[in-house]
C-alpha cells in the first residue's frame, strides 16, 4: 500500500536538509536566543530522511527481501552519483594539498599513489570534500546491514523495544562524530533512528492508534526541547569524540518525537496529492547532491564581491533557501529530460 503521508514527509525532510546549510550564504548570525532557537529546531534533520528510510525498508523491501537486488541498486542510484557529483570537489581538494582535520587527507608521501590517490580515497571515504555528502559513505555501509534488520524487523515487540532502548541510550550519550568524519559513530549514532522507523513501519497501526492521543504532546516536547537547548547555551547538533562525555544529545530526542509527530499528523493527508509536494519528495535526492554546490558558491561569492545581499536578513535566508530548491529541481528535471535513462545514475532522479 503506497503511504501518500510518507511522500509529505520527504519533502519536509529535504526543506529541513536544505534550510541548516542556508546560514552561510545568507550570512545568518547566531548572536540572539530567537536566532539559536530556530537553528536549534531545524538542526538534525538528517534522522528524518533516516527515519523515513528505515520505515520504507520495511514497508517496501521486507516482505520479498533480496539483500543482492537491494543492495545493488542502493549501489547504483546512491553511491554513482556521489562519486560522479564529487569528482570535480573531490579533485580540488586533492590538489588543494589541506592540512584541514590534523592533516589527515595531507599526503603522507612522495608519488602519485601517496599524494593523490590515497587523498582520494580517503576524501570520498569520508565525504569531507562537500558539506553533507558524508552522508552517502555512512548510508552505504548502513545498506549493507540491511539483513541484520530484517531480522530485527521480525523479532517480536518487546524484543524490539528492548533493543531499541540500549541504542538509543547509546546514542544520546555517543554524539555524532567531529565534523561527521567518523562512518562508525556516524552508524552507532544513527542505526536507532532507523531501527525506530522499522519499528513504526511493522506496528503501524498500532502507533497511530496509541501515539495519535500524545499527537501535539509529541510536538510540544520537540518544541520545549528546543527551548530548553537553548536556554543551555547549545547550538545546532552534538558533535564530539565517541568516548568523551559531554552529556545527553537533545537533538537526537527531539528529532525522534518531531519524526513521531509528522508520521501521525501527515497520516490524514493520505489521501492528498498534491502536484508541488510530490515533485519536491520524488527530486528529494537530487536537491541533496546539488544544494550544497549552491550554498558553498553563494557564501563563497559573497564574501569575495558583493552579490547585493542583506546578510543577516531573514528574508534573504527563506528567499535563498526556496530559490536554491526550485533551482536544484529545475536541473533534476532538465537532466532527467535530457538523459531519461541514465538521470538515476548522474543525480539519483
């Protein structure tokens, strides 16, 4: 059964992606509590698109599962065009020679296979030649541990919450990892989220039923974490070493309930479709490898030679962030136009 809900919230999850790397190029400052507040409530919404994915996993693949098919085409329409997109990032910071994050992508030897190819790998690795294309590493070694969640998706529900729990705690105390380098933290903060989505996925019903009577207690805690974070003195997601405490990762709660929230509030908009919101959800992927070529150039621009901006101005930032979307899905569609059968390939639409 095709959950329409689901669509809505994909693309809610792509505006959220979008709107916490808008900052730069709109010159945002984080000086004020109003401020801080939203990028507190918009941080971490790379766990909605885990959450959805982990949901679609099972609502899609369980029933008939081929890990092979599965995880070949996870290959072919996320990790190609990760490595087509970053080649010409992944070339500059190569021959940049940076000694960015303790020098570890500086060569560490003479010669072609010491200074550019080790680099390379190392770069598309981690993903650090982009802002967010860490994401596609991480997701790729999280597909292939998609038999382990088959099995979980089968166990039986106190099983589940059980090992739902020790994850979670895990996690809120784990953080994300420095600068996202880190694909094994990355995992072990992430793989509850998408064991949550599992979750919700196979007692469907019976989480609408039993969460729809907190619906807008659920949005209220997302909304009093956000506050709280705040009023702390944090700003935007945790990110620290593993093994280093620093205490609890509220954006971690908070994006489980707001996760939990949508999942009941978008269920009534089932049967809605909606031409906008749909072209937004199915182009998600590409909006994800084509914003931030946007964003860097914009900030990068804009410091360099006035672009006649109001940095700082809110207004800038929401007519930057819908102008960077209808841009991205603009070069989906005329991509998709152009090469119809190889578009999946180049930017996963």
């Amino acid at each position: 059964m095709y959950l329409n809900s689901f669509t809505h919230f994909r693309a809610i999850a792509i505006i959220f992606i979008v709107a916490a790397h808008v900052y730069n190029a709109a010159g945002i400052q984080f000086d004020n509590f109003g401020n801080i507040l939203f990028q507190n409530f918009i941080a971490g919404g790379t766990s909605l698109f885990v959450f959805i994915s982990g949901f679609l996993f099972f609502h899609v693949f369980c029933q008939n599962f081929n890990f092979t098919k599965f995880y070949k085409n996870k290959l072919k329409f996320v990790l190609v065009p990760y490595l087509i997109l970053g080649f010409l990032p992944l070339i500059f910071h190569v021959l940049s020679f940076k000694e960015d994050w303790g020098g570890y992508f500086y060569p560490q030897g003479n010669g072609i296979i010491h200074e550019y190819f080790i680099p390379a790998l190392k770069y598309y690795a981690t993903g650090r030649f982009m802002a967010a294309y860490w994401y596609i590493p991480f997701a790729v070694i999280l597909f292939s541990m998609s038999p382990l969640h088959r099995k979980f998706a089968y166990l039986n529900a106190r099983t589940q919450l059980s090992i739902l729990t020790v994850l979670t705690v895990i996690a809120v105390f784990v953080h994300r990892p420095v600068d996202n380098m880190s694909i094994i933290q990355s995992l072990i903060y992430f793989t509850p989220v998408y064991l949550t989505g599992i979750f919700c996925s196979v007692h469907y019903e019976r989480c609408i039923n039993i969460l729809g009577r907190f619906e807008f207690l659920l949005l209220a805690g997302v909304l009093m974490i956000s506050l709280i974070q705040t009023y702390l003195g944090f700003s935007g997601n945790y990110h620290k070493p593993a093994l280093v405490y620093e205490g609890i990762d509220l954006v971690y709660i908070q994006k489980i309930l707001l996760c939990l929230f949508l999942m009941i509030f978008l269920k009534r908009y089932d049967d809605k479709n909606h031409s906008v919101i749909t072209l937004l959800a199915s182009t998600s992927f590409s909006i994800y490898f084509l914003h931030i070529y946007f964003t860097w150039t914009i900030g990068v621009l804009n410091k360099k030679v006035s672009l006649g901006l109001d940095n700082g101005s809110w207004i800038t930032y929401f007519i930057l962030l819908f102008g960077i979307i209808i841009c991205c899905i603009s070069i989906a569609k005329l991509i998709k136009k152009l090469f119809p059968t190889h578009s999946r390939y180049m930017i996963g639409y």
